[in-house]
C-alpha cells in the first residue's frame, strides 16, 4: 500500500509540472525548429574537388569590420553566406594576395564538442614554391598575426574565420635535399566556426589583386 501511495504522489506531481509549463508564456520561437530545405542532387551536376591556387590573407587588425553570418538565417543560404565586406582602418589597404602551387591548397570542416554543443573545426593548406625573401618575410609576419583568409574553388569564395573567431596561419619551409625535391613554404590554417563553410556573398575581386586589373561584370 505504502508503494501504491508514493507511485501515486509522483505521477501526481508530475502532472501538475506538465500543466504548470503549458501554461506558461513559451517564446514561440524557443519551440520552433529550423526550416530545412531539401538536399537533392541533380543528375549530371559538376563536382569537381580541389580549389583554384589564389590564396588572399587580411589580418584581423587591419579591419573594423569584416563580412559575417546574419544573426537571424531566413533562408537556407544565410546560414553559410557571409554578407557586407571589409572595411579597412587605413584607406587604400588590401587583401594580400598569395600564389599557391597547382592542388596544394586544402580545406576541411570536422565535427567538434560535446553533445548539444557541437560546432566545425576549419582546417587546411597551401603550398608556395621557392625561397623569396617576400615569402619569408610573410611567414614571420603571419605567425602570430590571427586574421581572415579568403579561398576560391569553381564554385564560389570562401572565407575562413569570422569576427571574434578568426583563421590563424602556420608556415613552415622545406628546402629540400636534392634537386628533384620539393622547395618552399608549406602553409596550414585552422580556426572554430558555427558553419562547416561560410561563402563570401560578395566576393573579392582576386583578378585585380593579382593581376592589377579589376574583373569584367558580365552585362545584362
């Protein structure tokens, strides 16, 4: 009887808990869920790996402002479209441009965290060839200098690191020990993202950082 009593004291507690929280004023918006769009794949789509060897780094104290995700996603692009772009503390400052090696440039987006506190791990690389007092004076710089790197593949531009939680970029260099070897400065990036890619919705023009003319617009 004594068990009975106490079965019936918790299920009668654990109604009024339920009827308590239905009565209360719940956010809608704490309730809802995201609306996910549908994954397809459309046959005979292109998907090609690897990524274009133009490499551009802005440190993060260069800039008062850098593109960034909506706080508030309305459409499935938002959640991984960067909008605005980079305003620079001084005028006339640019993104620095960096030749990369054919296939050397790398990126990958691992899971992180623990349960319900998962988030992307960024990481990648580069590769630039030879020994130029440039390449090394970059390598110094860079090494404790966090920042935002911009990458480009067929598809679109991406941008590593966000305000807050910016790239951070490692170089090493290996000068090779024979004439066949391979010379220059292997490069590694990484930084924490809530996205596992955020694309640049208004690109950098790279053709005009490495070539000092702008790219053609198409016209309408």
């Amino acid at each position: 009887m004594k068990n009975i009593r106490n079965i019936l004291s918790v299920s009668l507690l654990l109604v009024l808990v339920s009827v308590l929280f239905m009565g209360a004023d719940v956010p809608a918006e704490s309730v809802m869920c995201a609306g996910f769009a549908p994954v397809l794949w459309p046959a005979g789509s292109d998907n090609m790996g690897g990524y274009k060897g133009r490499v551009a780094f802005i440190p993060e104290s260069a800039v008062s402002k850098a593109p960034s995700l909506p706080a508030e996603p309305a459409a499935a692009a938002d959640y991984v479209t960067a909008t605005g772009a980079f305003v620079f503390v001084k005028a006339g400052d640019k993104p620095t441009p960096i030749y990369a090696t054919r296939a050397t440039v790398g990126y990958k987006a691992e899971v992180q965290g623990e349960t319900d506190c998962k988030s992307f791990k960024i990481t990648g690389e580069f590769f630039h060839p030879g020994k130029k007092v440039e390449a090394a004076a970059f390598a110094r710089q860079i090494c404790n200098t966090p920042g935002y790197l911009l990458i480009e593949d067929g598809e679109s531009q991406q941008l590593i690191g966000q305000p807050g939680y910016p790239c951070t970029v490692s170089a090493a260099f290996d000068g090779g020990k024979a004439p066949a070897d391979k010379r220059g400065w292997s490069f590694t990036f990484d930084c924490d993202s809530v996205a596992p890619m955020v694309i640049m919705g208004s690109p950098v023009d790279l053709n005009e950082l490495f070539t000092g003319v702008a790219e053609e617009k198409p016209t309408v």
